[in-house]
C-alpha cells in the first residue's frame, strides 16, 4: 500500500522500522493473517498524516475483515499491552485523521467490513458495517432502486457513515442527527467480546426500530469515547418524498443577522424548519472556488475587509449565505415556501430550486463555461459569478442526500499547491493544514453574535482569514464551526494557528460554552473544570478495559 | 402519614416492626433529619402496595430533600449494607409502584424535591426536579403565562415527569418521547457523588440545549436501570402552536385495520404524523366508563363478543379508537386535516376538534347531563353515549399536554369497589389488580395483527378481558400496550393474571420481539438469551456499586 501523493509535513520519528516488538507484530499476524497487517516505513507514513499541527507515528496498521477480527486484535494487544486506535474509514481530517496520542499505536482501519448487510424499505433502515461509505451507500440504495435517502455530510463521499454518526458529526436533512438516527449497534468491547447492544444474541425484531431497547441505554456510550469498537449499526433512513425544493438565502448585510438568526430559531421550534440549516459567512464561500494563490496576493496575513469585500464584488458572495431544504407533499412544499418567504423576505434575498429548475440551470452553466459571452448574461441574471452559481447543483444535492466532494477542496485554501480539477481529493495526504473547531451554543442572536465577533478578531490576531459556518444541532443549538485553514509548510502559520485554537478553546470556556465535538488537541484538557465527569468516563473505562488498550485519552478518557 | 382509604389486599410480611436494624434507621436520621424517615407499620403498609401480584414489605420511607440528601443516603446505605429503592413519585401502577425486589428496603420517594428551578421559554425548556409532577409543571406553566406545553401521560396526572421519562415512558404529542426530550441530568452515583452528566460543575450554558454534550453520551445509562439517581434534568417544551386540532378515528371494521395500520405507518414515516398516536380497542373505552361491576354480570371471566357487541351498542364504542394531534400555523393545520381526510376517509369516520368547538362540545354535554330529552338528541346526533362523548375533551387537553386523572378509571374495571365521582384516584391503595405488559413491533400490520390475534386468544384462555392500546413510539416502531385488568380480592384471578403475564412475555420472545419498559414481573429473566449484555450491564454495575446497594435487580442488573 503505497501513497500515490507528494507529501506534505513528514512527522520527525523514523520512518524506516516498525515502533513495535517483532512479538507483538506476530501476534496481529497471528491474530487477522500476515496481509492485513502493515509494517512498512510507506504504510506508516500514510497512516501518520494529519491536517492539524499534531505529530504522532504509528507502529502498525491492521485492516480486520469482521467483528472476529476485531475481536482477535484486541485480544492479542491485551497480550502484548498494546495500543490500539479504531477509525472506521479515516477521514475524520481537521480533526485527527488517523492519528493517535502516542507514537507506536497499532492504528485499526476498518474499511474492508464495507457490507451493506440490509435494507429495509417498509421500515427505511439499513444495516452497514463501519467501512461503507456515504458515496457507497447512495450509490447502493440507488443501483437497487430504493426509494430511501441517505443523509449525507457536506465533507467529502469518502467518508464512513458509522464513523461520523459515532462522532456524532451533522448532516444535512432532516435526518441529520447522524447518532440519533443510529439505531442497534454490535460493539466488540476491549476485552475482545462482542455485544449487540439492545438486542439479544440474534438482535430482536425491533433492534433497528427502537432506539431504546430495554434497559439501560448503553449505545451513546460509545460515541466520542473509547469503550469498545462499533462493527455494525442500523440506520434510519428518509423515504424520498413527493416534492422537495432546496433553497438559498442571502442576507441583506449584518444588521439583518440578529433578526435572521432568531427567525430560524423560532422556525425550528415551532416545527417548520427541520433541516440542519447551514449559515456560511463569505470565507467558505471564498474558500471553496478559490485558493488563496489565485487571488494575487504572496504574502501571508489575512485578507482585509476591504480585499474581502473585493473579492465578494468579484465572486458574487454574499456576507452570509444560508441553504436548507424542504421536503413533504406538493401542497406542504408549496405552504412551507410561503412561510419561508414571509418570514425572511425582507431580510435578503430567498431563492427556491426544484428538481425540473436543477436540470435546468445545469444546462446554462455547462454552456456558459463554454461560452464568454453566455456567461457574462448568465452571472447578470444570476446575481453571483458562474464559480458561486456552479456551487447551487451540489448543495441541491446534498441536501437529498447526494454526497459530493465538491465542498472539501476549501481544505486546499491556503496550500501552495494548485488543486487540479480532476485531483482526488487527500488533504491529511496532500499536506493541508486544517483544524475544525466546533464550539455549541445557545441558538439565540444574542449568544451566537457576540461571540464570533470576538472569534474574528482572534483570527485577526493570528493573521488568520475568519471562516465560520453555523450548523443548526436542534432547535435550541447551534455550532459555529470553524475552520483554522492555515499554510502548513509556513512554521510560524503553523504555530499561530496552534495558538489561535488555544484561545478560541479558552474564550469558549469563560464564556461557557462547550466543543459538540472535539479532535486531539482538545482532548487532554477536554473536562477540566467537569473533575465528576471525568471520574465517572474514567470508572467506567477501568472497568470495561483493565489494562488501557483502546484508544487511551481519546476524549480525555483515560 | 396513613393512608385514607380502605387497604386492598395487605402483604403478608409483619406489619408492626421495621425489618432494618436500630442502627441503620439511626444512620438514615442522621443523614436527612429523623422527620423525613419513616418506619411505623402504616406507612410501610402504604408503600409495600401495588396493583401487581407482587408482595414485599420494605423496612423504612425515606423523603430526601435535596440531591446531597440522596448522597447521604446513599453512603448510610454503603456503610450499613441496605438496599436503597429509588423512586420519583412512586406512581408507577401496574409495573411496580413503590415495591422492590426483597424485603426490608429502604423506600426513597423523591416527592418532596419538586422544585421548577428554571423555565425559558425563548429557547424553550425547563429545568426541574423529580418530585415535579405532570399537574404541577402544567399549572406552572399556565400560571406564569409561558407559551409552553409540557407533553403529559394519559395516566395520572399526579405521575413524575423526571420519572417517566427516565422509564421511557411516552405521552401524546410531538414531544411524546419523554427520555427523547429530556437534555442535562444530575446524577447522585451509589457512592453518592453528585454528577452534572454532560456539563461541568456549573454546567455549560447548552447542558439542556444539545442532548449528546461533549464526550461519551451517558444519560441513556441511568434510564430503565440501576446506576444512579437522577435528582434534576432539563425538559424541552412544546412551544404553543398557532393551531391545534385533536381528531379522533372510528375504524370501520377489522376488515380495514391493515390497511389503516399501514396507512399510519407511512404518514408518520413523511413527518405528517408527529404525534404518539394512540390507537384502542373497545376494551379500552368500555373500561374507562364503566366498572364492570355495572355491567349487570355478577361472576367472573371474559365478556363474550356478544357482550361486548352490546356494549358497544349500548355505549356507542368502535371496535377500533384512534386518536392524535396536529399542530402548526392555521394553513398547516388545514393542510394535515386535508392530508389525514384524504388517506383515512374511507376507512372510518374522522372527527377533527378545535379548541373553538371544544367550548361549544362541553356546554352542550354539560347540557345533556341535565336533561335527558338533550341528552338523547346529542348522543343520536354524535354517534355515541354521553359517556363517551364525555371523554373527548379529556382527549383535547391531554393532547395539548393538559394532564387528568380521568382514563386511570379503568384501573377499577374489576374492583368489587364502586368508584365515586369525586375519589382521588390511587389504584394502588384501593387494591385494583393492573399488570402492564408493553411489547414493541415492528410498526407494520403484518407483524402487529398476528400479534394481538393471539394475545386475545392467550387473554380469553385466562378468562380475562383482552385489553389493547397501540402507542406508537416513533414511525418504525409501536407498542402494543396490554393491560391485564383482573380482581386481587379474586385468588383464582390472580394466579390467572400472573400466569397471562408469564405467557404473554413467553409467545413475544418466541415471535421476536422484546418489551420497551417492564415491570418487577419481568426483570428476573429480562436477559435471558441476551448474556453478553446482561454481563455488560453488570460489570458496569460492578464498578459503579461494588457493594450493590441500589435498587439491586432492577432491570435485570446485579
């Protein structure tokens, strides 16, 4: 297994000999076969990369088939007092990859368990192991003709959908809430045994159907924690529906922020919005059409109001661009567009799309790339730049679950590199610096405002451009992820943006806030301030696995 | 504290002494105040009752005040060896109300620490504490003007809302998932620490905004278990909608039960049914307006289906009773009433009830009450008796989250005791025999139907009445709620009923399926056939309460 890119940032260990004992190797050999066990300097560079400044090399990494061989794996590191790290596919790029908290981890990939194991359509559900992929799992309902949607993330396809939803990542839809909508988990706990959580030996009828069980409710124990290791789940899926329109809003400019935001909120509450609406300032925008080496300027530093603004007048970017969709029968779309346009209709500007209206401006803008002239007309009427208009299929898309990894390429913003057009998209392997920092709070203007004004002026501080995207959790909260996007070939860029996730995890904390979710650089300090929580995550990790081998500090469980 | 109404049948243990040592009750005086312990022989005699044939005596009351009472507690409890049995408001009829698994526990109602510590009505959610009951909450709510509803049970409304929600019980509106609405828990662990699960000491200002906080998500643990004792939490509330209307549906006859089944299933599967619709057999009904001592049969077993049949005529009863709520703006509420008539139409007969005709509903058959010339015209005009007419503005309130005592008179189907108009309900203590049995399906007609054909032959072999309400607990899954209504004063009936129960939990592992909540009549073999999570369950026990003092066998964890 070779990596087919150019290297970014080489971490400082060696990368010539194996971290662990040539025992401990035989026993994983032993434990799944000798060819799903790596031990080449290559493999370990591969598996050692990362988007965050965090420099960790692992001493193996193993590829198990089944929940026998995950099984078997922790087994043999309970022998041999091994680290061992689960990832279901390894994308979780900006915040650790598949990188652990210490050198010579035995990193445990599970892409290979990438078995749709059912689908329901009566019930919409499915049941997958963690290596399937949102790009597979779309693809599979629709090879097979289901009329079922999978909720997408708007990171990349390659992504696992059991990973993100045990990380408790967002979507887009109305089922969104990608751990909500798990449903019947089988974990194999560090001990090696293997427990369908819910359910009895065969998993009763309703394992996938229930979110409960019976009993106490064990499955959110083993989301963002390192108690045992997720080899199937169910997942609830939405019926495709009679109609659905996606839709954009515009804000008008900043004074209009407080009303918009407290609108959506009140939307939300009372049951009209039920997406998880994105509100994206002008830098994602920015970030996703272009990187930061087309844009003329060399040196480092964040862009100016005035170059921001510049490159808004360019790009046709609004200051705050909000999408969402909605879904029901022809009559509910038709009703719920009304509401929408009354309510947010003098705040800027609200454009529907349909299905029929997609296939449409597909048409104009494949022929307006051809075309000069067609494009000038096209950008006119559209009010935004053919690059920004080009974005609206992918986002129509996403949000009936058509993932694309259309929107990743902002992790390329600040590489020195030019992403080409047909380039697969790696940006751990691509040498990208990307750290997410994803504070949750109330869904009040009065909350949200004043703390990412201050957020922007920690970026300044850092010379760092402000990329924020606020996600709906539920009606209630919010997240305000950011992104640090910074030069990661550029050490004092990497230090600042070290520095600047460090004070915005500080602000976050005196104003009392929390992460919704956290990558490796928050984890040590993940509960201070929480010294109950923290003992009671430690009591219950002590007793589920003695001698510390799974993923030990993973969310400051330890 | 003595109890006001004549004892049903008494538990056989000694009534006159405790069964706990001088120096345990010592200890439990010294950790809340001698005032809020309890050991005289009427008030064990008070908490050793229930409505299931279960019998066991405990050995004191204690009333703690606060959560560092219940720590107090907790640690006498680890010092002196005793068994220390939970309870919010010990209303839980018909699973197990205040009784334990052995005799001479320590009984801890938590009815005195029924504080409303915040209510916000902006971002919609109260904080409260267990004691906090469904009447209570409501009272507060309206009391103080919030434009919130809190979703109540159908059962009493003297019931604990922490409570319920943390057996999982459901209600009736969009916020019918009790569990699935609570957000932010305090904890006392069985070695009495206190811990703020999710926040940190002080909580962060989204603990009762994002459900799954930051890190393992552990609230799921102390639902239907043993772990700890929750001692506050927050509650999402409903905000008050613009329109509301209750409808109720008279299936026509069996012949359309699967397709009506089927036709609900697909309506909550789009997001048009929001609510825990309920659906009910004629039993149901007939059990809330009569006693069956009225009903001119002196002598035991089931009504014959004549009987029924001329009950039903007598009372104007369908077989098949479905009921729920729709919310919204006023075009949305027309739109679903469109919607619902267009899919059920011709199925039944579909009533819709706003809160305009509601006013005009209970002049009128508070009119026909007086007048029996009225009474006739109405009930010819409305298709049923007056008794059941009667019951339709409970429906309404209970739908807005109104709570009433009125549908727990069916408790007292099978008392040899006439209920008066103006008796406080407490089936318990009046010595009424109820036994709940809750099964969940798969919510399709094809696993249902079966399901209840033979659970009435399983009633009618025990000369039983079969009585079914279909709760749907999300658009995958219902429950096919069972209630065995039998006479305690009856020794034969009894052993019938628990011989019922006994096969009911039998012929539901065989098809499949598993109870979403159960009683002390199920715990002991709750597992069985599940090892793996049976030993899960108890290892985490294990290191919780190494010395097993908290309510030790609930849930099938020891």
């Amino acid at each position: 297994m070779t990596s087919a890119v150019k290297p970014g940032r080489i971490p400082a260990a060696p990368s010539t000999a194996s971290l662990l004992s040539p025992e401990a190797v035989a026993a994983l050999r032993d434990a799944i076969g000798a060819d799903h066990v790596c031990t080449g300097p290559e493999d370990l560079d591969r598996y050692s990369r990362c988007t965050i400044p965090w420099e960790r090399r692992c001493g193996a990494v193993v590829f198990p088939g089944s929940a026998e061989d995950v099984s078997a794996v922790l087994k043999a590191a309970n022998r041999h007092r091994l680290k061992v790290w689960p990832f279901s596919g390894g994308r979780n790029w900006g915040y650790g990859t598949t990188l652990s908290t210490e050198d010579g981890a035995v990193v445990m990939v599970l892409h290979r368990m990438n078995r749709v194991l059912e689908v329901n359509e009566e019930l919409a559900y499915a049941v997958i192991e963690p290596g399937v992929t949102y790009g597979q799992l779309n693809a599979h309902l629709k090879q097979h003709g289901y009329k079922l949607w999978v909720d997408c993330i708007d990171g990349t396809s390659q992504g696992s959908v059991i990973g993100n939803a045990l990380d408790r990542g967002v979507g887009e839809t109305p089922y969104g809430d990608h751990f909500g909508n798990l449903c019947g988990i089988e974990v194999v706990l560090p001990d090696g045994s293997i427990v369908p959580i819910g359910g009895d030996d065969h998993g009763p009828k309703t394992w996938h159907l229930h979110k409960w069980g019976v009993g106490p409710y064990l499955e959110g124990m083993f989301t963002q924690s390192n108690f045992g290791v997720v080899t199937r789940a169910g997942l609830w899926l939405m019926p495709e529906p009679e109609a659905y329109n996606s839709w954009v809003f515009e804000v008008k400019d900043a004074s209009h922020l407080p009303a918009v935001i407290d609108t959506f909120r009140q939307l939300a509450l009372q049951g009209i919005l039920t997406t998880k609406l994105h509100m994206i300032n002008d830098m994602v925008s920015l970030t996703v059409v272009a990187q930061r080496i087309e844009q003329h300027r060399t040196g480092g530093g964040y862009l100016s109001p005035d170059e921001v603004e510049a490159l808004r007048r360019q790009y046709g970017i609004a200051a705050m661009t909000c999408a969402g969709g909605i879904y029901g029968t022809q009559a509910q779309v038709r009703l719920q567009r009304r509401i929408l346009k009354r309510a947010l209709g003098r705040h800027g500007r609200l454009l529907f799309i349909s299905d029929r209206m997609l296939a449409v401006l597909e048409r104009v803008i494949s022929t307006a790339w051809k075309y000069p002239a067609v494009k000038a007309v096209v950008e006119r009427v559209g009010g935004a730049s053919l690059q920004v208009l080009d974005s609206s299929p992918h986002v129509h898309r996403i949000l009936q679950g058509i993932p694309t990894d259309y929107f990743v390429k902002h992790a390329y913003y600040r590489s020195r590199r030019r992403l080409k057009t047909d380039q697969a998209i790696s940006p751990a392997l691509d040498g990208c610096g990307v750290i997410w920092f994803a504070p949750i709070l109330p869904f009040t203007s009065a909350d949200m405002l004043p703390f990412m004004d201050r957020a922007r002026r920690r970026f300044e501080e850092a010379n760092l451009d402000f990329w924020v995207a606020v996600l709906v959790m539920n009606p209630r909260s919010v997240t305000c992820l950011m992104n640090i996007l910074y030069d990661k070939d550029d050490v004092d860029e990497v230090r600042h943006a070290e520095e600047l996730y460090a004070t915005l995890v500080s602000d976050m904390r005196a104003a009392g806030y929390q992460q919704y979710r956290a990558g490796l650089l928050a984890w040590s300090s993940l509960h201070d301030g929480a010294e109950p929580v923290r003992k009671l995550n430690g009591t219950i990790k002590k007793a589920l696995d003695p001698a510390g081998i799974l993923a030990p500090g993973r969310y400051g469980i330890d």
